[in-house]
C-alpha cells in the first residue's frame, strides 16, 4: 500500500482526462423505463 496522493486530489485534469478516456473506450449503455400513469378513477392517461 501507498501513500500517494490520489490522481484526483494531484492533477483534477488529468483525473478528467482518464475519466473521458474510459467513457470513450467502453461500450454504451442502453436505459429504458416502461410507466402506466392512470389517474384518480383508475383510468390510463
């Protein structure tokens, strides 16, 4: 174990600048929701 300073706390830069690199280089994610809204009377809306 190490007791470095975090990248983060060193360079807040070069922190960002790995965070794209890994945003850039994984596969997307796919979200979706499914949603009923019914109103007081229990009809859909």
């Amino acid at each position: 174990m190490t007791s470095e300073v975090p990248l983060f706390e060193r360079d807040p830069a070069a922190w960002r600048e790995h965070l794209a690199e890994g945003n850039r280089t994984q596969a997307r994610k796919r979200v979706s929701a499914d949603v009923l809204l019914r109103d007081d009377h229990a009809r859909l809306r």
